[in-house]
C-alpha cells in the first residue's frame, strides 16, 4: 500500500528473521492517523525512493536505509553469486546441511554481521518493531534501553569437573534470561533480544559465548579437558571480561614496566618492507642492504609482554598440585606509552612492538643512544643470545675516532686511532672497508663493530687521496680536502705558516712581466699570468680554462719567457692539435722573440731528446707525443703544457696514458671546454696536472661520476668543484673583455619543403614506436643507441633528407634558406663561417656554393692544409665563406675577418656552439658578430631547442655535456622529442 507524503506518516524499522541469512531489519514508512497512531498502510523504502520522504527522514535515517538495503536478500544474491542461478538456487546450494558451502556462508556471515552491528548502533531513539508473520512491520514493538548490560563469567570447580556459566545484569538487577525465548540478533558484539528490549553490552561481548546458555542451565568441563579448555578458553576470557572462580584463584597483579630492546638481522629471502613500517637510509650508499629488526617488550615482574599487544591485561596460567592459579597482569599502558615515546623522540618509529632499520642506520642510532636509554631504564641487548646458533655477534658500545694531520716537506702526514669500547685500532686499519663500502669490522674478541655510516661520507676521499700502507699520506695540493676536514671537527691539523697563509689568502701577488716580453697583457690577462705564478710556486699543477678568443696562449707565452729569464734549467714542451703548431709559433715570434723554440713534428723531426738542450720550448703534436713516448719520457721538462687539453678527456687512450708518463717539473693545461661528454674528462686531465687529486678512475666514477650525471647530486657536485677550483682559472667574455663589440644571435626558422616533410614524418613514426617499445621493455638506459641513432636520422632529415637517403631527389627548405642569407651577406661585403656537425651537410652547402658561382674556403678532419685555408679567408677579399665542420674547426682558429656565423645544426651542448662562434667573436675583432642558428620548423631540432632550457642547467661552466643531457631524458621527454 502507498503512503502518501502529503499525510503524516513515520519511519520504522522492522524486526525478522531469515531462513538461511538470520536475524535482519527492513525499513519502512508507515501512514499516521488523525490520532497520531501507525496505521496498517506502509511502504517499503530503499535509497532508491528515500528521497521522496524526505521531510520526516534525518541523516541517520538515511544512513539506516542504505545500510538495510545491503542486508537484503537480493544485495547478498549480487553481491556473493558468481554463476548464473536463480536466487532460490543460490540459497539453497549455499545452505545446502550437507553439501552447503562453508566457506561462502561464514564470509556471508561476516559481510552480515558487520552491517547488522553498524545498524544496532544507529537504531537509538528510533522506531523499531519486531515484524509479524504475514510481514506486517510494526507487529510487536522493541526498545533499546540506552544503558548497556554486564556479564559475570561463573567457574565452579569440584573435585569431578568444572561448571561454567554467565549470569547478566542490567541496571544493577540480574536479567533472567535462559528459557525465556531470548534470541542473540548479533553476534559480534552480541545484542540480546529479551522480552522486547534488545540489550547490548559493556566490553562487546560475542554473543557465541551466551547462545549455549539461553536454554541451558550450565556447561560441564570435564577433568580430563580441563586444563586445555582452560588454557585456550577461561584465560582469554579473564584477560577480557569479569570472571568468578570457585574452585581455583585469579589473582589480579600490578608492576612497574621495565622495557627491553632487542635486536636481530632480519633473514634473508624476507621482504622486511612487508611485514613492517620501515625506515632505510635517507642516502644509498652501496652499504650492505641487510635490514636490523627492533623488538620492544616490558618485563613486568618474572611476566614478559610484547608491545605488538594489544590487551591491556595479560593472563598467565600457574598450575598447582591440586588446582589452578589465574595470574591477572595489569598493565601500566601509561608508562608503556612514556618509554615509546622515549624511542620516538630519538627518531625510532616502532609500530606493533617492531622497527625496522637498514643496518648502518641501526647500529648508529644504537651508538647514538643505547647509553642514554640504558640510564633511563632500558635494557638493550641482541637477541638470540649474543650471537649463538651461528649470528653475528655485534658490538654495540662506545665508537670514538681522533684523526690528526701534519705537514711534511712536500706531503702531510695522516694518522688516528679509532676506539671501540676498550679496543684501539689504528685509523689506517679501516682504510679498505671505508673504500669498498664494508660496514662490519670484526674486533679482536669475535664481535662485529659498524662503522659509522657518516664515516664513509667524511672520510672516503681522505682514504681514496692518501697513498702508502704502513702510514697514510697526502700531497699538498689536496689542501682543500684538509680544509674540509679541519672546519668540520673531522681531524686535527698541523701546518707551517706557508700553507696557512695559503688557506688565508685574499689576493695573489702581482708578478713583473718577464723583460723579453713584447707587447701588453690586458688586466685579465695579467691576473691570468700571476694566477700562473701561484700555483707554480706551490708546485701545484694548473688549468688555465678561459673562455676562446682571451689570450690563454700570450699568457702562457710570457709565463715561459719569465721561466727562460729566471733560471729554468731544461726546456719546456708544449702539445697541440698538429693544426695549431703554426698558430703558436707565430704569437711566439711576436710576443716573445728571444724563446728558441722546436718545432718537433713531421716525418723528418731528428728523434734525439739530447737536441732539446738547446732550447727553450718544444713544440708538438698529441700523435707524436704518442708515436715517441718512449723517448720523451726520458727527458725532464721545466713545464709540460697540453694546448686543447680535452685532447686527453678518454683516460684510457694511449694519447693520455703516453701524456701522463711524461716527466716535468711544472705541469699547466689549457682548454676553453675542460668536459665535452662527460665529467669523466675533468678526471683525466686534472689527474695529469695533480697526480691523485681526484682519486682513481674506478673512486671518481662510483663517487662523482654516477651521482653528478645520473641522479644530480649537489653535494657530490659541489664537493667536486671544492677540489678542482684552487687549479682552475675560469673567465668569461662577458666578465674580462668588456672592449669587444657586442654578439647578436638569432633563431631563424626554416619550413620543410613537401617532400622533406614526408620523408621525415615516415622515418620519426617508424622510431617513435620502436624506440618507446624498447623503453616499455628494457628500460630507457639500454634504449639510448637507439634513441641516438633515431635522433640522427630525423636530424639529418631536418638538414636534407639526401643525408638519410642517397637517392632521395628532392629540396630541403632549409638548404634553400642558408643559400639565399649566405649570398645576401656576400653581396653586402660581409664574411660568413658556416658550421655544420655533418661532413655531409658541408658537402651538399658544397655543391649549392658551386652551382651559383660562390667562392669558399673549406674545412673538415681531413684537410691538408689548414693554415693556407685559414689564412686565404682572413687575407683575400674574393673569398668571403668559410665552411668548417665543427669537430675540426671549433677550437684554436683565429677568424676575425668573419662578422657572421651560421649554426646549420644545432645539439644539446651550448658551449661547443659557442666555441664555433668564438673563431669570429675575439680578440681582434673589430665589428659586431651576426650568429644565426638555422632550425627546420615541427622537427626534432626546434624541439632540442626548447628541451635545452629545461634540460641543461648547468652545474658548472665545468660540466656540460650532451651524454649527460642523453642520459637525463625522461620518457615524457622522448615522447615530446619523437612527437
């Protein structure tokens, strides 16, 4: 029947029981009379139609609804069928007495009962009925007495059995409940239906442990069962609810909580992470990755409780000679909670009595704070008892370490001593654990002392520099690493006042310039040439990394002319690319005319070192060097210079290896670019001018290398620079050589032609999907040669698909752009370099000059002569381009006759672009420098140029380079680029 909302009308909630599903409620609304009394007219309501009612229905009533709509028949058909059936079906299968599914049903159950205990707690104040048989809701009303009732657990123990039964009180009055048709409507907690109230209970009793009794008298414990049904039964029934025992004693016990710490190695093969709340090391360092397992319980009298429980009262069973002691500990839950608080405030998390901590950590929180804590009450101990059944037994007492450094002649001197409880280890002893990463030091008694974890970070360079076996020592030019460890409290130092006035000093002293010096050096430059002085007179070596174009060769030139004026008893040799052997020794004949200088290359150089006394300078080339190691390694030089020192970047080379066998007194190396592909190249030529200043390769590659290039790490960087910045002399052309005319560049963007679009669009569609292929599957690392090589092909693209595709016939758009500027600045009396990455590209601009009658120079790896090329485009008016591929053409070329530069192709690395426009923008340079960057438009390259801002931030002026760029890409980033 219909209720009508426009009358009043109440909702009720009715009462029933279910064949298979137990005891439910179903909500209703029911029509109000003119009397105010519930009529026969309802309605069964649902969140479906609950809105329509309303304005007599509250939030709970809302709440209620909902939750009954779950417990329906139909909900449970749906929600747990997984076959197709009829619902009759499904009950009768599920709830089949001997075929039925267990399973399912106590899942049912549960589902049931947790919905059913939600909705008892709601029903306060509410309308509740028990319904009548033929489904009228409002049958029989129900109340909920707001005050909860107590159960009192009975044992009686006699000399045959035990008897066992509840009795229950409300409002202080017992509550005969057994034989008077009560029923549980709930079990967890239970609810009592009783003469039409539903009672619930004080300390959520579950109701299986009053069902046997609503129509018996008392259960029977037999002797022989007695103490398994009292261990597994009554304890866990004292522990949690009020009990009276005759027959056997419970006695309730109270003591103050002593904790104890334990700890243990998780074992291997478990995932710690699972189990617990963890907490590993904020740094990886490579450490061993075992994990320590904290485990916190309370001693309370001869009672030991673990923190992971709950119970606030723990029962142990004593069995007598003739009966049972029930020993009822109460426990100081407040206290427990001071003493979590205790491990809390020292950074230990412990979550169900465990932490978990990786073993470096543990063992420095325990050398931290085990002493302390003992003083306040706890007991710190390993489990297992000390090591036995085969572990570790770890040392878990006072570390502490003196590390003093002094100065020697021409090294310090490097000694310690590192205590471990009453045992004292020489500080060298911890040398091989500190550089591979071994944290467990075994001490003369067996135990297993951690080193600290903060030492591998404090101390690893100082291990990695030092060289000797019975005692350490250190050369001076690591006098920035002393620093470190000084200021840091890491170690006392002892030094003469000559290095400390070197730790001090503000300004380096201004040299004279040699008298055979001709000419001027600008401010910077005479800066440059003190700088020099300075660290020859430490005997430290130098990098003199001025930007191109800044007089690094006038100030070298007259640092060797003072060299050959005050007493330099050998001469000095200087290596180059074979094509700035011409270079050099033409700024020599004009600053510095009276150095007699070598010239030691070509087929017919005299192969004797004995010549070399006679002068002052040899020159050379890096391939001779390599071709003649054995005899130059022979000779002591008075200073050994490397000009376009990244000549040496590959460590492993036989270039730098020949390089670094030479014998000199003073070693300086110069270079506008110290890293071009990776930070690699920064060990390999610090390394030849300050032997040891960064370790080896294999330290440097695992301490800076990795954690600079793949994970950005501003500490390692910024130590890295600590080192390295006493040696290096870096300026820039916006700092020093204000005098220049100014440099404008320009982005110019070329259109592809059609067929250069199709060609491009078909090959970035085929590398698109199977380079993210490769990533889906192998990861990015091992997806690079691929992604490079697709880079390549739609670069080359870009520039003229003839690059990609011999047989391709077709325009490129921006071909026809350089072209069209080229002889547009020709034909208004201007000079033009044009760089290009590919020999190819230079080829094909090549042909074009050709095809309209455009006189050029040319450049590549493979020209003969460089010097003729170079100076009929800076001496002859009829040639106004240059075409120079970047590789070969970057560094050492002085092209000041040129005012416009033109980038055909441009990568990741900015600073091998600049090196290219810094053949024109120099010294000598008279007139503004024009750069134009060519980009062919919705390719690859417009999209590295956007990429270039994000991606390359620079460490460094130092470190810049296109393999690290490579390296950081993200998918995104590679979708982006191949999009």
């Amino acid at each position: 029947m219909k209720v009508f909302t426009t009358q009043p009308f109440q909702v009720v909630y009715s009462l029933f029981e279910h064949e298979y599903l137990g005891y439910l409620f179903e909500s209703f609304v029911v029509q109000i009379n003119s009397r105010n009394h519930l009529t026969l007219q309802h309605q069964n309501i649902s969140a479906k139609n609950a809105a329509e009612f309303a304005s007599r229905l509250d939030a709970t009533d809302f709440k209620l609804v909902a939750l009954m709509d779950q417990i329906q028949q139909d909900a449970v058909f749906k929600r747990f069928c997984t076959k197709k059936m009829t619902l009759s079906e499904f009950f009768l299968k599920t709830y089949d007495p001997e075929k039925g599914d267990k399973v399912l049903q106590e899942t049912i159950q549960r589902y049931m009962q947790t919905r059913m205990a939600k909705i008892l707690d709601l029903l306060a104040n509410k309308k509740v009925f028990i319904m009548g048989k033929d489904g009228e809701p409002t049958w029989k009303a129900v109340t909920l007495p707001p005050e909860k009732a107590t159960v009192l657990f009975h044992f009686r123990r006699n000399e045959e059995n035990t008897h066992y039964f509840p009795t229950i009180k409300h409002k202080g009055e017992k509550l005969e409940f057994q034989y008077k048709d009560a029923v549980l409507v709930c079990n967890e907690p239970a609810w009592l239906l009783l003469e039409d109230k539903l009672y619930s209970f004080e300390k959520e009793v579950d109701g299986k442990k009053l069902q046997p009794f609503l129509n018996k008298k008392f259960i029977v414990i037999p002797r022989k069962v007695e103490e398994t049904y009292f261990t597994k039964f009554v304890a866990p029934l004292v522990e949690s609810f009020d009990v009276y025992a005759k027959g056997f004693e419970i006695k309730s016990e109270r003591y103050q909580p002593q904790p104890f710490l334990t700890f243990s190695e998780v074992s291997s093969g478990v995932q710690a992470k699972d189990m617990f709340q963890t907490r590993s090391s904020a740094t990886d360092r490579n450490l061993v990755s075992e994990k320590i397992l904290f485990n916190l319980a309370f001693q309370y009298g001869k009672y030991t409780v673990s923190n992971a429980e709950t119970k606030r009262i723990s029962v142990n069973i004593e069995k007598t000679p003739d009966s049972y002691i029930f020993h009822r500990l109460i426990r100081d839950v407040n206290h427990e909670k001071e003493f979590l608080k205790k491990l809390s405030d020292r950074e230990l998390e412990v979550k169900g009595g465990k932490a978990v901590l990786d073993k470096s950590l543990a063992f420095s929180w325990l050398n931290q704070h085990a002493q302390e804590l003992e003083k306040q009450g706890f007991v710190i101990e390993q489990a297992n008892g000390q090591g036995s059944g085969g572990a570790k037994n770890y040392f878990i007492g006072e570390i502490s370490l003196n590390v003093g450094i002094t100065e020697n002649n021409d090294w310090f001197d490097i000694y310690g001593t590192v205590r471990f409880g009453e045992f004292e280890i020489p500080f060298i002893k911890l040398r091989p654990y500190i550089l591979n990463r071994k944290n467990e030091y075994r001490l003369p008694n067996g135990q297993i002392a951690i080193i600290p974890e903060e030492w591998f970070t404090q101390y690893i360079e100082l291990f990695a520099f030092s060289e000797g076996e019975e005692g350490l020592t250190l050369r001076k030019h690591h006098l920035a690493l002393i620093n470190d460890l000084q200021n840091g409290n890491l170690a006392t130092v002892t030094m003469t006042r000559k290095l400390e006035k070197l730790r001090e000093f503000e300004e380096i002293e201004d040299k004279p310039l040699p008298e055979g010096f001709k000419g001027t050096l600008r401010p910077y430059q005479k800066a440059g040439y003190n700088w020099l002085h300075f660290v020859k007179d430490y005997k430290f070596g130098g990098c003199l990394a001025d930007d191109m174009g800044l007089g690094k060769t006038v100030q070298t030139l007259a640092m060797l002319q003072h060299r050959k004026e005050n007493g330099a008893d050998s001469a000095s040799l200087l290596v180059m690319p074979t094509s700035l052997i011409y270079n050099w020794l033409n700024e020599a004949q004009k600053f510095t005319p009276q150095l007699r200088i070598l010239n030691y290359t070509g087929t017919y150089r005299e192969k004797s070192a004995s010549i070399f006394k006679h002068y002052d300078l040899i020159l050379t080339s890096y391939g001779i060097v390599r071709l003649d190691s054995e005899l130059l390694k022979k000779y002591y030089f008075d200073y050994i210079i490397l000009d376009e020192s990244q000549a040496i970047k590959n460590p492993n080379s036989n270039t730098s290896q020949s390089v670094r066998e030479l014998k000199s007194r003073h070693r300086l190396i110069l270079t506008g670019t110290p890293v071009e592909n990776s930070t690699m190249d920064l060990w390999s030529q610090m390394s030849f001018i300050n032997p040891g200043l960064l370790g080896t390769q294999n330290f440097f590659r695992n301490e800076f290398l990795k954690p600079i290039e793949k994970d950005k790490d501003e500490v390692k960087t910024k130590k890295l620079h600590a080192l390295i910045k006493p040696f290096i002399l870096r300026r820039h052309k916006s700092q020093v050589a204000t005098e220049l005319p100014a440099k404008v560049e320009h982005t110019t963007y070329c259109s592809m032609t059609e067929e250069q679009e199709q060609a491009y669009e078909e090959t970035k569609s085929y590398y698109r999907n199977k380079i993210l292929k490769s990533i889906e599957e192998q990861g990015a690392n091992k997806s690079q040669f691929m992604l490079l090589q697709g880079l390549m092909k739609l670069r080359q693209i870009a520039n003229h698909p003839a690059m990609a595709d011999p047989n391709y016939e077709g325009e490129s758009g921006k071909l026809k752009e350089v072209i069209r500027m080229t002889r547009n600045v020709v034909a208004k009396g201007h000079k033009v370099l044009i760089f290009s990455q590919f020999v190819k590209h230079l080829e094909i601009v090549r042909q074009s000059l050709n095809e309209k009658k455009v006189a050029y120079t040319y450049l590549d790896g493979n020209t003969k002569d460089r010097q003729a090329q170079v100076d009929r485009f800076q001496k002859d008016e009829s040639i106004r381009v240059f075409l120079i591929s970047l590789k070969a053409g970057g560094v050492g070329l002085n092209l000041t006759a040129a005012d416009y530069v033109f980038i055909l192709d441009p990568w990741w690395n900015p600073a091998v672009e600049a090196q290219a426009i810094d053949r024109a923008h120099r010294i000598g340079q008279q007139n503004t420098v024009f750069t134009y960057k060519f980009i062919a438009k919705n390719t690859v390259e417009e999209k590295i140029l956007a990429l270039q801002d994000k991606k390359i931030q620079l460490v460094t002026d130092l470190i810049s380079t296109d393999e690290t760029v490579i390296k950081s890409l993200t998918k995104e980033d590679i979708e982006n680029l191949l999009s």
